[in-house]
C-alpha cells in the first residue's frame, strides 16, 4: 500500500463525483470505476469523467479488490448506508458532508471506521486554503491572542427563484437541515479550525422563504439560518447562511477578533488574509516566504497564479490518499468531524424550532 498505486471508486455520477475525481487523478491514483443510481448512468458518468469502468451498483464496485478508497458523492440521505458498506468491505472512505443525516447515524459510522482500521474522512476543504492554515496558525502560535468575537457567513444564490429546484430541497433525500447541513457546517467546522475553540452553545431562527418549487411543495427545509453563538472558552459569535442571496454566488467569510489582531478570510477571494490591528492593519498574501511552515506546504504555485476551490479539494484528496498510505497530514478532517458538524447542526435546528438556547453535545 506504501508504495503501488491506489485505486479509487466513486459512488455518484454528478458535479461532486466529478470534482472527487479530478482531485483524485491530481494525486496519481488510478481512478477503478463508478457505481451510480443505475448500470446505464454508470457507464455514461464513467465515460464522460475517464474513470475506468461503470458497475451495475455498489455492491459490484465492493467486490473489485483492486479498489482500496471509495468516494461517495451520492444524495445525503444515502451517505451512512453506502459508507457503511464500503467499511464492512474493508475499504478506506471519503465520504461527502453531511456525513449522515442523524448524530446516531454519523456516531455509528466513526465507530465502525475505528473498529474496522481504514480511514475515513470528510472533505471539509476549505480547511485547505493555504490563507486559512496560515489563519489557523497565527492562533495557534498565539500571534492573534485571545480569542474575543467571530462574525460569519456562507452566502449562496443559486435558489432565490422559486422556479429553481433541486434534490436538495426534499427532505427525504437531503435530510431535514439544508442549507445549514450543506453549507453552514463548512463554516462552523472552518470556525473551529481556525480558532482552536469548539461552539458551545447556539440560538438560532431558520426560514423557508420558498415552500413550493417547481417540483416540490411543502417544503420544510430551510432556505437561510441565522445563528448566534457561544464558544467553550466565552468567545461570541453571530452567523447567516443562505442559498437565497442574490449575487453571492459561494460566499465563505469569517472575520475572527482576537485581543492582538482580527482575522478575515473570504473563501471567493482566497489569496489574501486581512490582518486587522488598532495600528497597522495588514493585507497579507499567499506568498510561501511569508507564511506559516503548513500554509507554505499548501501553496502549491507561485503567489501570483491563483489557487481555488479545486486546488483545495485536490490537497484534501492528497492528504487523505497520504493518510491511507500511514502518514499523518495536519489537520485532514475524519468522520470525527463529520459527527461534530452534525451535530452542531441538529443544535441549530432545535434552537430554531424552540427558540431558545441549545448546548452542543461533546463527544
């Protein structure tokens, strides 16, 4: 496993399963085959990503021994079962967030990932930005000091119509959380990454603006969540998610106030990091020479030549891939923080249904 080329399965034959498998090529792993929601859909997804065969379903993927990770790119709702298989199977998993649709479910798959020994991980990928090591850096060096106030968003657009649809909107297929469970969690796991502090507790208000769409009514998830929050070491914080922000088209920001120095990071402009000071603020850019010794490790081109969402992804993959081969890369994100996001989300949901505060279990 050290040394011969690893091979990749994917599970889904849409945008993600796409994404999943460039990074995966990135890395030089032979990409195996794909299962998708039929034999038909498998072989035309296999073909138009260049992966090497179309399974009739999962269970003919499984049953290849040449495939050591599966990618499961699939809708929400089927995330537990299929990584559940691929476990039993004995193979590694990256499995797409939400990591399952329930805390029960998402705590069984960390455990059966522990008992059976193969890694398992969650591509949380903004955790891969270089600016956002560096960010996470500055904290952890003390450089930032102490941690006083967050302020956030994930600002999306794509469903401010209400003639636009998608899988998503059903809660049989995407879960009961939405637009938390699908972008949110990557700012609170981004939150606690950075900062070093895990959320402690949270107040929230959720809304559906668009309950009927042009192939779902009655909807019950949410279009946008705002969230106040309190973090274990008595930070605060304030949050908006939405997926119905007219021009925002994937905005993740977080400005983060230290005692020393405030942080910002805009994941649509992700070359800079703003260094806020009482005297002395600071535009700082991806330059190797300047960074932090992980951020440096991350930044792949010269400052100059943009990095983004892609390249993010592809280090996540790598490092994953890394992890596989027993290595131990900083800050790879496992079905460990799949459950936290989970269940911070299901936190957010009940703090919204009862309007009132709601305590984030520990693990």
């Amino acid at each position: 496993m050290n040394t011969r080329q690893l091979g990749a399965g994917f599970v889904g034959g849409g945008f993600m399963a796409a994404v999943h498998s460039r990074a995966a090529r990135a890395s030089g792993t032979r990409l195996a085959g794909l299962a998708s929601s039929s034999p038909s859909r498998a072989r035309e997804s296999a073909e138009a990503l260049g992966i090497g065969r179309g399974y009739d379903d999962l269970a003919a993927l499984l049953s290849d021994d040449s495939i050591d990770v599966v990618h499961i790119c699939t809708p929400n709702a089927l995330h537990a079962g299929q990584a559940l298989a691929a476990i039993a199977a004995g193979r590694h998993v990256i499995c797409e967030k939400p990591l399952a649709t329930t805390s029960e479910d998402a705590a069984e798959l960390v455990r059966a990932a522990a008992d059976a020994g193969v890694v398992a991980t969650v591509p949380f990928v903004y955790r891969f930005h270089p600016m956002v090591r560096e960010a996470r850096a500055r904290f952890q060096a003390g450089e930032s000091g102490e941690l006083l106030s967050i302020t956030g968003s994930y600002l999306q657009d794509w469903l401010v119509d209400a003639g636009e649809d998608n899988w998503r909107v059903d809660a049989a297929a995407g879960g009961a959380s939405r637009a938390f469970a699908d972008i949110g969690s990557h700012l609170v796991d981004l939150i606690e990454f950075v900062t070093g502090q895990r959320i402690a507790r949270v107040a929230a208000v959720k809304r559906t603006f668009f309950a009927d769409r042009a192939q779902h009514s009655s909807i019950s998830t949410e279009d946008a969540v705002g969230v106040v929050l309190e973090t274990l070491g008595g930070a605060i914080g304030s949050l908006l998610v939405s997926q119905v922000a007219p021009g925002r088209k994937n905005r993740l920001q977080v400005e983060i106030a230290g005692t020393a120095e405030s942080i910002a990071f805009d994941q649509e402009n992700p070359e800079t990091l703003w260094l806020g000071r009482r005297r002395g603020s600071q535009l700082l850019p991806r330059d190797a020479e300047q960074l932090h010794p992980d951020a440096a490790r991350l930044s792949v081109v010269p400052p100059g030549h943009p990095q983004g969402y892609q390249d993010a992804f592809n280090a996540f993959v790598a490092d994953s891939y890394a992890a596989i081969r027993g290595q131990s890369p900083e800050g790879l994100p496992t079905f460990s923080d799949g459950l936290r996001a989970v269940r911070i989300t299901e936190a957010v949901m009940s703090a919204a249904a009862g309007a009132r505060w709601v305590e984030i279990e520990e693990d």
